[in-house]
C-alpha cells in the first residue's frame, strides 16, 4: 500500500497546488489595493495635518504680534508727555496683556534709544525682582527693525537668555505718535512651547512626521523621529524648494542624515514666512500594506485549510468506495497467489482494484485452463468408452456362445423325460448373468439306479461359469462309474482341490436313486438339503450332515443319509438363488416359504410342483430381475399306475431289492420291504420278525463279510408263495454258512455266556427253513418265513 | 430307526432307565455309551430297563442287554425287564436274554418283587 500515494492524497494536493494560486492572487490583489487605499488616504492625512498646523502656528505668532502691536498703539495714544510712565504702571499694562496672551513669556519696553524702561514680569520665579530699566537693546533687531520701519516686527527662533532653553520668538512694535515722533519700542518674547504641544498632536498621526522651520530656515520643531535639532541651521537650497504645496507628493529629502528612501511630503508656509512640512515615509504605507496582506494571506490559507478538510471528507466518499470494490473483488477471486503481476496504477484504491482485477483474470484463466483439460479428457474418455463398448460387444457375442455351451451341459426338459422313464424329473436353471455358476443334471446309471445332483459355484459370471463346466464334468463321469453318492463327492473333491488355482469352491448336493423302491441315497458338499415331500402334504428336511464344499479341502468325507420315497413322494432340490431371493425390501424368500409352497402343490406332478416353487418365488421378487442363479430340480416317484398294478395274489412278481455293502442302507431297504409287506396285509408282529432276520443277516454280512474298502452290491429277493414268504440274500462277501455256525450255548450260566452268535440263532429261530449255497463267488441264503403270527409266541 | 434313553434319578439303590424306540444295530452303542457310567457306579445294584416305549430289537440290543447282566452280576446286581412288547419279549425268550423272573408287566409287579427282595435282605441280615 506504501508503494503509491493514494487517490486521497492526490486529491488533497491538487487542490492544495490549484486552489491556493487564485487565493494568493486574491491576496495580493487585495494588499495591492489596500496599498493604493493607504497612499491616497496617506496623501490626505499629511495634505490635512500640514495645513492645520500651518494655519495652527500662523495664529500663534500673528495674535502675539498684533498684541504687541495694539499695546505699542495705545502707549502712542497716551501722547509724548506720558512717556515713558512709571515702572510700576508700565509693568502693569504690560502684565494685562500677559493674561489676555498667555504665549508671552516676558514682555519690555524701551525709550527711543533702545533703553529698557520698564518690563514684565517684575519678579523671577524664586521672587528675586527683575532689573529691566537702564538694559540697552539698541543692538537687537526687535529695536532696529521697528525704528527703522515703523512697522510690527516678528523674529525668527532663538533661545531665550535667562529663561531657560525654551524655543522662542519674539514680536515688537514701534511707538510712533501721529506726528511721526518716535518714542521707544514694545517687545514681547513668544514661547514656542505651546506650540509644541499643538504640533505634537498634529504629528501623532502614527507614520507622520512634522518639520517647522522659521523664514530664516531655522528648526523650531521636528518629529522625534527626524534626525533635525531645534534651531538647526538648514541649507537655503534644498528640499523645501520642491513644490510639494499644492498636493502631497513624494519627494527625496536630501538631506544628510535624513532616511535613504522617499517620503510622501506636504509643504505650507504661514503669511509670516514660517514654514510647515509634513512628512510620512513610503516604507511606513508599505509595511501597514505588507501586515494587512499578511493578515489576508492567513485569512485565506485558514480558509483553504478548511476548503481542504472538506474536501477529504468528500473525496473520501469516493475513495472508501474504491476500496471497498477491490476488497470485494479481491474475495471473489478467493486468490493468495503472490505471483500477482505488480499494479501499474500510482493511486491506492485503483491499485487495489488493478491487482484485485489482476487477480480474478488469473481465476479466470486457470479456470478456462482446468475447463479445456476436462474437455481434453472427456474426448479421451469418450474414446476409450467407444473402444470399451466395441470390445463389450465382441464378449457379449462370446457369453451367448458360452451362455449356449453352458446351457448345453445341463440336460433340456426333453431330455430328463427321456432319461428316466420310471421317474417324473422336473428341473429349471435361470442364470442371472449370461453364464451362471449353477448346475444340475440327471445320470440314469444302470437299470436301477439314477443319479442327480445339483450344485452352485461360489461366484457368479464367466470364471463361476468355467469352474460350473469342470465340477459338473467330474461329477458326471464320477456318476456314471455308479458309485454312492458320499464316495462320488469324495472322488470329486479330491479331484478339484488337487488342482484349484482360482481358489473358487462349489456346494453339490448329490443323491442316487433306486427308480423301483425308492431308495435314496443323499451326500451333500456344502449345499442346502433337500425337501421331501410326500404323497400326503407332508414335507421333510432330512436333517443330513454336510462334508466340505468342493474345492479346498482333498480329503472331504461326506457322510451319506438314506431314505425313501414312496410312490408320489417327491425329493426337491435347489440352490440359494431360491432361499436368498429378495423381495423389494429386501427380505429373504426363506425355507420356510418353500415348505409353505410345497405342501400347497401336494398331488401334482414333478412340474406341477416345481411350476407352484417357481410362481411363488417369482411373485416374492416383485418383477426385479434375479440377484443370483437360480436352480431348481424335483424328482418324483409316479403313483403306482406307473407300474401296472398286477392282479391278487400280490408279490407273485418277486420284489428285487439291491443295495451297497453299506449298512446306512439297511433301514431303507428294510423300510421298502416293510412297504411292500404291509401292503400284503402281513401283521405288524410278522413284519418285525422279518425286518429282525434282514437286519440280523445283512448286518452280519456288511459288518464281518468284506475286507476293507471293499465294494459289492446286495441283492434281496422277496417272494411270497401263499402263507410263506421265500428270501433270497445274494452277496459278494467272503464265504460263510451261517447254518454251520455254532449257536451259544443258551443255558450256560450268564458268566459263561457267549455275547455274539445270537444274531444267527434268531434268524434260525425265526426262518421255517433255511438253506445256504455258494454259487459263482458268491453266498446265497435262501429262507422261508411264515406269514400268520404263531399264537404260542404271543401267549 | 431312532432310541431314546431317559435315565431317571436313582431310588435307593435302583436305577431306572426307560427306553423308547429302536434298539438294533444303528443304535445299541448309544444305549451302551449311556449305560456305562451307571454299570460302573458301585451305587447301583439294580438296573430297571422300562422297555414299554419300545417296538423293535435285534440281537445287537440284546447283546447290549446282556453286557448290563454280566457287569451288574459281578457285584450281585441285576437286570430287570418291564413292561417288554411282543416283539422284544419274543426275541429275549428266543435268546434267553433276561430269566424269566426278571421280566415284569408292570410296575405293580415289579414293585412287589423290590419290596420282598427288600425284606429277604432285611431277613438275611437278622440272621447274621
């Protein structure tokens, strides 16, 4: 801010600089006038004064002499004989007139020998007495003259002998009778004194000066302030011969010692030839001049003084807001940048504003800078989104070929009926990306057994897709080598988690199915259990245990759950784009919907129940498209119309049933048979007894009939001749008669007793007849069984 | 398929377990895991298997029944059977798993038969 005076200070000095000229000139014009004022009243100031004291001093001294004339008159008029009277009547007369002329000092008079005859006063001022009479003046020109003119005399300024040194002059007449006698003279001294105080007042004029000179050129009265003493001797050629007696002018003195410079003079002599001069000096006009242009130069600078105050107030009404506009837009530029380029302005305010202006442009440059980079990039980007596009098409173009590659690996509807002619198969896959993580499929393996599974890898897109196509590969070769379902997880698992590099995993629930019976077997790697819903509305969730999910871990066991569907009883499957489908708040579709959904579709076919699951998640989604794949899978064992229903007497075709070596699957098989039994009309007490001798045998058979890790298949024949119902047990497990095994010995004491063998002795006991044979490698029990209670057990 | 095994508090010197269900080659080793602290509980002469609740057992249950006789005979205990159905008192006559005296139809029955164990006790120490 200190770099430029501000506007404000311009102002002032511009106003300063121009206003004060005409003032000054002003000032001058005035002291100019006021000088010319002065001189014309000076003129006449020193005209008037000259004149009055002129006419001041010529009554003085004529009054005096015509005094003196009258008193020299009447002493004439006394005639011859009286004079010269007495002393004491001449001092008389003499002193009357003193009192009617106070001007006189003395007053004498002589015979006509110049010989004093008698004078006034009579005494001195100590009271000594005067001695007038005898004193011979005949030598004084106050005697001479009037002798010898016979007229009044008036002398020039002297000093008067005796009485001090008062300036004086003196006036005397003659006494002359009428016939021309003369007689003596009277004279009388004049005191000049009183005239000084009458000069004195004429002069106090300040500046005036006042010269009186008597007809001989004689100083009888200066100013103090003239270099000239009393009775000083002027030079007869001089100033006085100027002619300064009509008006004042100036005039040189020159004289010596008088001031260098001219004086404004007025020159008047009186008719008895005295002369008056008054003087005042030309420096004295000037200097009252100079004071009063002093006085109207203060006069006018206090004005100017006060012009100027006013006129910052103003101006600052103009520089405040010039300030204020570059404070605000300086904030507008919300600029700190120091690298302002400096204001050319000088003034404060416009500096301000400049470096305020300098700094939004600055904005506004870099603002439009910025704006043309955004624009550079927009075009970049928009490139690059057209490049991106272009190549989005080229992989939307290859996911419909996976899409269709990928739909091609889960089996079409036409397909499953195909399939498995003894089964109802109703299944759906809806991906919710163009390739999905999801995966089915239905593999009849043999005359009996169908193998399904359902799985769901754990992402979704086109690496869920890649890994779907290498576990539902696996899955499908490990099905048809025929293996159970726990065993075929295992296989598998190892196989992926050998090699998983994506770290991806998938669920599989997996489950083979006897189509004849209805036995099934059910493993499931990570994934939900199924819903069995049976022909009466009921629906169970089999509570199974689930190994690993597939992919990580190479030595997963999965433990295997059995059970049985009976004719119209249904197993459902599916994936958690069913569970975990959002409703428009978000809430989940949940098991317990599915349950709901299920007992609802209760008697339908396979595809009546999945079409009712199928509705209702669709209507829990509310029309937003899938979060995830969804896939769902339902198997069905038909009603029994399926199999034609031979005519009575049942069971004539025997019932052939098969299972693994494996005792999980004894209770379904025993189930299956209990079914079948029942159906007969067989008693509830019979029916146990035969359960007891299946379980008895093929518990024997699994349990002590295989070396390790051994598989075979189990083969029961169930036939009914009349009351009697034949089994036949067909295995591929050592040989072993159990007719030839020693039964305990049932009478020892109990601390002897034999805990085994009793499985055997129960079913001898319970068997009508009971025969063994080993045919082709393997043991075959052949067994009759009564089919009506025997009373006696009961009692 | 399923066993449950509800073993009640002890009365005196019995303990009454009562089962319900299958007790055959799935589930004998639950019922042995959960009677062997009482078989070695020194406490427990008698064991009172209340079989009324169940329908079905095979010679593995049997054998587990059997296993109970021989540890409580060791110290002069026995098995008491009650209230069996048809089907397991037909295997348990089958296989002579308990004596005949140790089965009871109800528990009036076997209540009697604590009662006069109790006084021949009683009796047999007066003697001494």
């Amino acid at each position: 801010m200190s770099r430029s005076p501000s506007i404000q200070h311009r102002l002032v000095r511009a106003f300063a600089a121009f206003g004060s000229v005409p003032v000054l000139a002003f000032g001058l014009l005035v002291a100019a006038g006021d000088y010319v004022v002065r001189l014309r009243h000076g003129a006449d100031v020193v005209q008037a004064v000259g004149i009055a004291a002129a006419e001041e001093l010529s009554l003085h001294l004529s009054s005096h002499r015509g005094a003196i004339q009258q008193l020299a008159d009447r002493f004439a008029a006394s005639g011859e004989a009286a004079w010269p009277p007495s002393a004491e009547a001449l001092a008389a007369a003499l002193g009357r007139t003193s009192v009617s002329f106070p001007g006189f000092l003395t007053l004498l008079a002589t015979d006509a020998e110049g010989r004093v005859v008698g004078g006034w006063p009579s005494r001195q001022a100590d009271g000594a007495p005067f001695t007038w009479t005898g004193v011979d003046v005949s030598d004084r020109g106050y005697f001479r003259v009037p002798r010898d003119t016979g007229r009044a005399f008036l002398t020039g300024v002297f000093v008067g002998r005796g009485f001090g040194n008062d300036r004086m002059a003196a006036a005397s007449a003659p006494i002359v009778l009428d016939d021309g006698r003369f007689l003596g003279v009277v004279q009388g001294a004049i005191r000049l004194d009183a005239l000084d105080r009458l000069m004195s007042v004429a002069a106090s004029q300040p500046g005036l000066e006042l010269l009186v000179v008597d007809p001989a050129l004689r100083v009888a009265f200066a100013s103090p302030g003239l270099p000239f003493a009393v009775h000083q001797q002027l030079p007869r050629d001089g100033w006085l011969d100027t002619g300064a007696h009509d008006a004042a002018r100036f005039v040189p003195l020159g004289l010596p010692a008088a001031p260098s410079f001219d004086s404004l003079a007025f020159e008047r002599d009186t008719p008895e030839g005295w002369h008056v001069v008054v003087l005042t000096s030309r420096w004295h006009l000037v200097s009252r001049a100079l004071v009063d242009l002093a006085l109207v130069t203060l006069l006018m600078g206090l004005v100017v003084l006060a012009a100027l105050q006013a006129g910052r107030l103003q101006g600052r009404r103009v520089t405040e807001p010039l300030r204020e506009l570059g404070r605000r837009l300086d904030s507008l530029s919300l600029a700190d940048d120091p690298a302002i380029p400096a204001a050319r302005s000088e003034a404060t305010e416009l500096a301000t504003l400049e470096d305020a202006f300098a700094r939004v442009a600055r904005r506004v440059a870099d603002q439009w800078s910025r704006l043309q980079d955004d624009v550079a990039t927009e075009a970049m980007l928009r490139e690059e989104l057209a490049r991106t596009m272009a190549q989005h098409r080229a992989i939307d173009a290859e996911l419909s070929i996976a899409a269709e590659i990928q739909q091609s690996m889960v089996p079409g509807r036409d397909a499953l009926a195909r399939k498995v002619p003894e089964l109802e198969v109703a299944a759906l896959l809806e991906p919710a990306r163009a390739v999905g993580g999801d995966f089915f499929n239905v593999i009849p393996v043999d005359d009996h057994y169908t193998c399904f599974y359902v799985g769901d890898v754990s992402d979704k897109g086109v690496a869920a897709a890649l890994f779907m196509a290498r576990v539902a590969t696996l899955l499908e070769v490990a099905a048809r080598r025929g293996e159970p379902p726990g065993k075929l997880l295992s296989v598998v698992a190892r196989q992926i988690a050998r090699d998983n590099p994506s770290e991806m995993f998938a669920t599989v629930l997996c489950g083979v199915i006897d189509v004849h019976i209805g036995t099934l077997s059910l493993a499931s790697a990570g994934h939900d259990p199924p819903a069995v819903l049976r022909a009466d509305g009921r629906v169970d969730r089999p509570p199974m245990e689930t190994g690993a999910a597939l992919g990580f871990d190479a030595d997963a066991e999965y433990p295997e759950w059995h059970l049985r569907l009976k004719a119209g009883d249904a197993v459902v499957c599916w994936t958690d784009g069913l569970t975990e489908a959002p409703d428009a708040a978000g809430r989940e579709f949940g098991e317990a919907a599915i349950g709901e959904c299920l007992r609802g579709a209760r008697g339908g076919d396979a595809q009546a129940v999945m079409d009712r699951l199928l509705g209702a998640v669709r209507a829990h989604l509310e029309g937003q498209p899938p979060h995830d794949d969804l896939t769902l899978l339902a198997l069905r064992r038909p009603v029994a119309r399926a199999r034609p229903a031979p005519a009575a007497p049942a069971m004539r075709p025997p019932i052939e049933l098969e299972m693994p070596n494996r005792l999980a699957v004894l209770p379904v098989l025993s189930a299956a048979l209990d079914d079948a039994l029942a159906a007969e009309a067989v008693p509830e007490l019979v029916r146990k007894d035969i359960a007891l001798v299946l379980e008895e045998v093929l518990s024997n058979t699994v349990r002590h009939g295989y070396g390790e890790g051994q598989r075979d298949t189990i083969r029961l024949t169930a036939r009914r001749e009349g009351e009697r119902l034949h089994l036949r047990f067909d295995d591929g497990a050592m040989a072993w008669n159990p007719l030839e095994h020693e039964l305990p010995d049932l009478d020892a004491d109990l601390e002897d007793r034999e805990v085994g063998g009793l499985g055997v002795l129960l079913v001898r006991e319970l068997s009508e007849s009971a025969q063994y044979e080993r045919v082709d490698g393997r043991n075959r029990l052949d067994l009759v069984i009564r089919l009506e209670a025997p009373e006696e057990v009961t009692a | 398929m399923q066993l449950q095994i509800n073993i009640e508090p002890p009365t005196g010197r019995q303990q009454r377990v009562a089962l319900s269900g299958r007790v055959d080659t799935h589930t004998y080793q639950d019922l042995d895991q959960r009677l062997a602290p009482l078989l070695g509980n020194a406490a427990v002469d008698n064991l009172v298997l209340d079989l009324e609740g169940v329908d079905y057992i095979s010679s593995a249950g049997v054998r587990s029944v059997f296993r109970a006789r021989k540890a409580l005979a060791a110290r002069g205990g026995k098995v008491l059977v009650l209230n069996p159905q048809p089907q397991i008192k037909k295997v348990f006559d089958i296989v002579k798993a308990v004596p005949v005296t140790d089965v009871f139809r109800s528990t009036a029955e076997l209540d009697a038969y604590l009662d006069k164990m109790q006084k021949k006790v009683l009796a047999g120490d007066d003697d001494e």
